[in-house]
C-alpha cells in the first residue's frame, strides 16, 4: 500500500509540476485530486474538450465557491500523460 501511496504522491507532484507550466492556476493537494481553473475560457468548455479527447475530469464549476473549476484524478503515469496532453490541445484551440 505504501508503493501506492508514494506513487500517487509523485504523480500527483508531476502533474501539478506540468499544470504550472501550463499557465492553470491550481490549489495545493494533498489528496489523490488536483483542483484547478482555466481562466479566461470556462470550465465547461474546457470540460467539454477534454471530453472530445475521451479524457473524464470532474466539471466542479457550478458548485459554491468554485466557478469554473475542473478536477482532475490522479491516476497512472500513462493517464496523466494523456490528460495533460488533451489540456494542452484545448487550451491552445
């Protein structure tokens, strides 16, 4: 379980890391989820194209206090590498 644990933990960092470059403000975790918003675009929209690439983040903007927040699951390498790429492609359409 400590394997698991630790893992997710470095993931976790690295996609926070690769956000960042990503001009996406996010909020520090430390649980196996990111919280993050796309500004100016919303987070439905961004949802939505994520959603277009077959990547699931949870749309978190329309509840109190987090407009235009998405979250992101941390998963494995592979996952993460492919919801960062699919980020990419929507912010830069």
């Amino acid at each position: 379980m400590q394997e698991r644990v630790a893992a997710t933990v470095h993931e976790r960092e690295r996609v926070a890391r690769a956000l960042h470059e990503l001009a996406v403000t996010q909020w520090p975790s430390s649980a196996n989820f990111i919280l993050f918003r796309v500004s100016p675009r919303a987070g439905s929209e961004v949802w939505e194209g994520l959603l277009d690439h077959s990547v699931l983040v949870r749309d978190v903007s329309d509840w109190p206090r987090l407009e235009g927040c998405l979250r992101v699951t941390i998963g494995t390498r592979p996952e993460n590498d492919r919801f960062l790429s699919a980020l990419g492609e929507v912010l830069s359409a």
